[in-house]
C-alpha cells in the first residue's frame, strides 16, 4: 500500500511543527516523527482509523488519532492519500 500526502497535509505538518518548535525544539521532532511514524501504520492497516460518518464516501474516509493528533486520509485501492493533520485543540472547520 502506498501512502501520498496531499499539499494540504504538507502544509498542515510543517505548520504544526513550526508552532511547536517556536515553544519547543525537542517535542516539534518528537511530535512530527510519531506522526510519520503512526502514519506509516497505515500500510498495513488501512482501516485502522474511525470513518468519518459526516463524508460522502465515510467508508473511504478516515480518521486516524495520534496523541493528540488527528490525521484524515482517504483509501483507495492500492493507495492512501493523507488529505489534513490537526490538533485536537484546533477546530476541524478553521483548517
């Protein structure tokens, strides 16, 4: 299974960890490596996120928490795409 990001999620990642690093070097790492490295899961779970019942497709669409982290990705045959990544203390629409 292969796993994209979508620019939305780049950007999502750098600004998460720019906002930590400005607070903490060490936890900005930390935090962006349990990321990827929760993300990377995925190959070979796929369905290891919650759906995202509000979706048009939410058997496609997933959640997937990390800490306190969220990850939405979508599944496809042979590919997931990472679409968002947020705090939870962010609010989903505001992204």
């Amino acid at each position: 299974m292969k796993i994209s990001f979508t620019p939305e999620a780049v950007a999502d990642l750098s600004r998460l960890r720019i906002f930590i690093e400005s607070k903490n070097p060490i936890a900005a790492q930390r935090i962006a490596n349990e990321l990827l490295k929760g993300i990377e899961k995925l190959k070979a779970f796929p369905e290891i996120g919650l759906k995202v019942i509000r979706a048009p497709q939410p058997h496609l669409i997933r959640d997937l928490f990390i800490g306190n982290y969220t990850v939405r990705y979508l599944m496809n045959d042979n590919e997931i795409y990472i679409l968002r990544m947020w705090h939870g203390k962010e609010i989903e629409k505001d992204l």
